[in-house]
C-alpha cells in the first residue's frame, strides 16, 4: 500500500519543532533463548554499527546481533557459558584493550563472569569473577577506587548484601571486603555515580523484596577519607515500595542537581507498580509519580528521541498479554513532560530496551526484548524535523510511499534544496526543485532513504 507524507503546522514564527513516531515493530528474532531478560548494545565487532547482545533468564544463552548497517541485525555465534538464570549483560572493555567485553550475571548459580572479546566479536574465553555471589542480580560498573579502571559492583539478592570486585586493569578481580552494604533486605538494583561532586563514585541501592521496599544512598569517602568506604545517607530516598529492580540517576529538570527515576514493578498479582520521580531539591528527595497506561512499570530510560535536546523518558512494561508495552513522555523542560505516547502494543512483558542510533541517521531507534513471546524486536524513530518559518513551508505532501520512480511533491510555493541519503547515511542525490517538480529517484536501489528539505525538514521513504 502506497502512502503519502504528509505534515501540517499550525504555529506562528519561525522556531525548530520536532515531531517523532516510530515504524511498527520488527522482530529481530522470534525464536531468542528462553525469556529473554537482559539487553546491552554497542560496537561490538570493530565496524562502525552498534550491535546488541542479550540474556535469556530460562534458556540460559547470551546472544549477539551484528547490525549490518541496514536496519536488519543476524545473530552470530552463542557465546558459550555455564550461566543459570541470567539477570544482566553489560557490554564494557574489562582488560582495558579497546574491545567492547561482555559482562553476565546469572541468579540461580550465584555465578558473576565476563567474556573476553578479540576485537572482531568472538568471545572465546569465560572468565569467572565469582561463582559464589548468592542471588547475583544488579550490577554496576565503575571506577570505584579511582586507579582508572572498571570496577564491578554487585546486589547479591539472597544474603541482602551489595559487594563490589576490583579490576587491575587486566580483567582479573579482586572481592573486596568493604562492601556497599549488608544491611538492606534484598537488594536488586544498584547504580554508580559520582552523587556529591567529590570525585569518587557513590552508590543508589533499591530493594525488591515486594514488601516495605527502599530506596538508599551510600556515599564512598575515598575522597576525602582515602579509602573506599560506603556510609548510608541518614534519610532514605523513599521507603515503604514494592519491588524495585530499576533505578537510574538523572537530571530530570535541567537545575544540576542529580534526580533518580525509578521504576516500581508490581509481582504476583499485587498491585500495580508506578514510575516514579524522586527530584533533589538540596535538602532530600521530593516524589513524583508519572500517569502512565503501563501497570507494571520495568525499565526506564532517559533519551533525547526528537532531537530537541531534551532528554525524554522511555518506558517499557513487564505485564503479560495485552496492554501498552513500550511508551515514551516527551520533555518540554524545566521538569515539565507530557502524556505518554503509546509507541508499542503488541509484545508481552518488554522487561528491558536498548536505545541507540542503530540505523545512524541521526536519531535514536529502540530494540526491545519481549520476555514472554522469546523475541527480540526493533523499532525504528521516524524523527521528523522542521527549523524553518512557517510562511516558508505550511504544509508538504511527499508521495506516493512506497515508489518506484517518482517522487511528487505539495505545499510549498517557492525552490526547495532535497538531498536524499541512503541507510549508511551516505548522499546519493541532491537537487533543487520547483513547486510541482518531481524527484527522479528509479535509479536508486531498493531501499529506506531519508529525504531531507532545505537541510532542515527531514524524513524517509522506501524505494521499490
């Protein structure tokens, strides 16, 4: 079916608006490992796209997809392992030589490893950092001790305690007997940043223990005791919620100050979990909770999808069967987001997303893992810019899309500069055509390009 493009602006001025939407889900693979559960993306094979890698919770693998440039991903060799309930992968260089490793924790053999990459993707060596952190869940990874490499924290859920492992700088690590915490009842999340600007790297812990849960800070001393040591904030963060698997801090609204944004999910037919805001104001934490169509809130992210320079909010749902899975709250600035759009309702239980450039045409796409279906999906932003005044370009039709030879355009009244680019974003057409003028475009192969007016106004089309 042939469609045809069509945007409208009602606005006075000349200004930069952004509009963005997202191409119906394509599923990567729908036959991934056994509930898939764990989602990290990067450059992974040593050519320019950011590729994604996996865990599956009940089917035990981690898998990788090679982005071959075109918005399509091929899974590649297993990567081997002995792991029993994957929680989390994270991709990260452990051995400090410039390839991307791969990072594992597995819940059911308390086991934390990590895969040594050759550079060109094959992850030939497992590399065992413990096999003895009970409940290994959350992990975090940064430099701890401030020796200049990546240190790894851990929330090992079944003995209630937060511990972190040093890394030489080789890749070999160290358990270190100064934990993060041991006092906390099921830990399930932790995240690394340096909170007070002193130049160590704090910690945020969420318990999910799906009764009285809470949310606790732990400053390190390094700096200025000398040694690493973690000391819990005398107030808590927020206490008295149900499940807290996913946190991350952020500056929500644009002061400076670090905020935590927090997803609530809901377990065992309890009730329904929030996403929640938990704003700095100098003195402790003011609360937030989103309105949000997702009952059971999972991961929550914090990305510029429009290009606006505004980071907006992705969140996906953990909730089986029907219902929203995957929305995002467009930030309009100084704390102020709004409604939800609904950019995904066809999986069941999107626990997790990555969020990447993945096509790099300059906006970010999304692939998701549905836990439930066993697959991995894609979909792909349709950002669409206009920086120009409105007596310029009111309104502009692009058809027919689908095409095949032409393509026709309406709205506009005087010369428009079109350049098309191809998928790995290379130029392969520029002209400059008149009210009514058609666009040659039958010498192109088949494709998605993105069209682009005045070098301001962009979106795609599919060549046939």
């Amino acid at each position: 079916m042939k469609h045809k493009l069509l945007f409208t602006f009602a606005l006075l001025g000349s200004f930069a608006f952004a509009q963005t939407t997202f191409l119906p889900k394509v599923t990567i693979n729908g036959s991934t490992g056994d509930a898939p559960y764990a989602i990290d993306s990067g450059l992974i094979d040593g050519d320019a796209f950011i590729d994604i890698v996996i865990g599956t919770n009940l089917g035990n693998t981690i898998e990788w997809y090679k982005n071959n440039g075109d918005n399509t991903f091929t899974l590649q060799t297993l990567v081997s392992n002995v792991l029993d309930g994957i929680v989390e992968v994270k991709l990260v260089d452990l051995n400090n030589d410039g390839f991307l490793d791969i990072l594992a924790s597995a819940y059911n053999n308390d086991r934390v490893v990590w895969f040594t990459n050759d550079g060109a993707g094959n992850f030939l060596t497992q590399n065992v950092i413990s096999n003895s952190v009970l409940g290994a869940s959350g992990m975090a990874v940064g430099d701890i001790n401030n020796d200049t490499f990546p240190d790894v924290a851990v929330s090992s859920y079944d003995s209630d305690e937060v511990i972190w492992f040093s890394n030489d700088g080789t890749g070999s690590f160290t358990l270190e007997t100064n934990k993060i915490d041991n006092t906390l009842n099921a830990p399930g999340a932790v995240k690394l940043i340096d909170i007070d600007s002193d130049g160590d790297l704090d910690a945020v812990v969420g318990t999910a223990a799906y009764s009285g849960d809470v949310i606790e800070i732990f400053r390190n001393d390094l700096i200025p005791g000398g040694t690493v040591s973690f000391i819990k904030d005398a107030t808590s963060v927020a206490t008295g919620k149900v499940g807290i698997f996913n946190l991350e801090f952020e500056d929500l609204d644009g002061d400076s100050n670090l905020d935590i944004l927090v997803s609530e999910v809901s377990y065992g037919g309890g009730p329904n979990g929030n996403l929640y805001w938990y704003e700095d104001n100098g003195s402790g934490f003011t609360e937030t909770v989103f309105t949000t169509s997702v009952s059971n809130p999972a991961l929550a992210r914090f990305k510029d999808l429009d290009n606006d320079g505004l980071n907006d909010i992705v969140l996906g749902n953990g909730k089986s069967n029907a219902g929203n899975d995957l929305v995002w709250f467009k930030n309009n600035g100084a704390g102020v987001f709004a409604a939800e759009e609904v950019i995904d309702a066809t999986q069941s239980q999107a626990f997790v997303h990555a969020i990447e450039d993945f096509d790099a045409d300059g906006d970010l796409d999304i692939a998701t893992c549905a836990y439930n279906n066993d697959a991995l999906n894609y979909f792909e932003n349709q950002k669409v810019v206009l920086s120009i005044p409105v007596s310029e370009l009111e309104k502009v039709s692009i058809f027919p899309n689908p095409t095949t030879d032409f393509l026709n355009f309406e709205g506009f009244d005087t010369s428009m500069n079109v350049t098309v680019f191809d998928a790995l974003g290379k130029q392969v057409l520029i002209k400059t055509i008149s009210n009514s003028e058609k666009l040659d475009v039958s010498q192109l192969a088949a494709g998605i390009y993105t069209i682009k007016l005045n070098d301001k106004f962009s979106t795609k089309f599919i060549k046939e």
